[in-house]
C-alpha cells in the first residue's frame, strides 16, 4: 500500500526555468492538497483540489499552477522558478467529511539557484 | 486569516515523564483537529484527531479540545527518545466542498534519556 506517492524526491532548478512536480495517492481519497514547508514557516496551503474537477487557490498560489488530472493524481507546476520558490514541498489526500486526517507524500526538496 | 498558534519550544522533558503541547486557534469555526509528528527531514504522520470537545485517549496520547477557549492540547505519557520530533498542530475548516487544514508551526520536543 502506497499510500501518497511524490516525484522527484529532489531538484535543482536554474532561475526561469520549469517543472512539474508530480503526486499520486492509491487510497481512493477525493480531495488532495499541496503545501510547501520552509524553515519557521510551518506548511502554507498553495492549493488545493476537493474533489476531481475542481482546484482552489490556497494561501501561497503564487507562481504556481495545479492539474487534477484525474481522481488518483494531482500535480504542480512552476512556470518561471524564482528563488523564493526554493522549498520542501508536499502532497496530501484525505478523505471527505469532518474528523479525516490528512496523507503526506515524502516530499520533494527544490532549490531554486 | 486563519491562524494556529503554537510555542516553538524546544519542549524539552525526561524519559517518563509527561510532555504536555498546547496550541490556539483563530476561526471560531474550526470543525476538526489534528496532531501530527514530523521527524526532521521527514514527512508529517497523523498521530490523533479530535472534533468533540473533552478528551480523547489512544495509547499513550491524549488528545485535549476546549472550542470555547479555542484551545488544543496534546499529552504524552512515558515519553520515550523515540518521541522527539516536532508536533504539529491544525484546526481544519470546511471550505470549497472540502475541510481545509490550517497548520501551526509546530512545537520541538526533546525528551532526554
């Protein structure tokens, strides 16, 4: 059992350039999420997905684009890699309804020169 | 903005002893809470969810929920090495047909052989 899975587990972008980070969960979960966590900052919701069909801004969607491409996968890219883009970035699933806890993939490590 | 609050620590207690994390939150309408531990370099894992206010037991954590006061706590008992890590609180709120987690910082826990 899987779980979530995230591809690359790390990357090294050059400024300008883009990538797609990619994540995919086995547990028949409807909503899936994309954080980025930085030192001091705990995660920060860039955005989100609640159900297949539909992705909504979260705090931090700036710079970045999301596909739900289908009930299973869910990516996010980065057109113009900046710097500040420079992050630990994770995936996670739940289920719908009150009281479900949420599923993290290992994480991408990015940086960003 | 959503926030949750919670003393970056380091908590630092001994083996055996009870270690005691507190965390506050903002939206009144928070629905659900979590607890999470994260290992450095790891990813966060689910350790306990709470939505009644009171307390609720698994093993040697207990999971405390006072909504008046907009107060969660975590209670480890026998705490153990293996228990060191960071904890994560979240308040999750229902948005855009999903919950939508909001995380702390977290709090470091050292426990000392």
């Amino acid at each position: 059992n899987a779980g979530v899975t995230q591809t690359p587990k790390f990357q090294v972008l050059k400024t300008g350039q883009s990538m797609t980070l990619q994540c995919a969960q086995d547990m028949n979960h409807n909503s899936m999420y994309w954080y980025r966590q930085d030192p001091g900052m705990g995660l920060r919701l860039i955005y989100y997905s609640a159900s297949e069909g539909t992705t909504d801004k979260g705090e931090v969607p700036n710079g970045y684009n999301v596909s739900r491409l289908n009930k299973r996968e869910f990516s996010l890219r980065l057109e113009s890699a900046a710097p500040s883009q420079t992050s630990v970035y994770f995936c996670a699933s739940s289920e719908l309804g009150q009281g479900f806890g949420y599923t993290f993939g290992s994480g991408t490590r990015l940086t960003v020169v | 903005q959503k926030e949750v609050e919670q003393n970056s620590g380091p908590l630092s207690v001994p083996e055996g002893a009870i270690a005691s994390l507190n965390c506050t939150y903002s939206d009144r309408v928070s629905q659900s809470f979590f607890w999470y531990r994260q290992y450095s370099g790891k990813s966060p894992e689910l350790i306990m969810s709470i939505y009644s206010n009171g307390d609720k037991e698994d093993g040697r954590f207990t999971a405390q929920l006072n909504k008046a006061s907009q107060y969660v706590s975590l209670l480890i008992r026998d705490s153990q090495p293996s228990d060191s890590a960071t904890y994560l609180c979240a308040a999750s709120t229902a948005s855009g047909g999903s919950y939508i987690p909001t995380f702390g910082r977290g709090t470091s826990l050292i426990v000392h052989p």
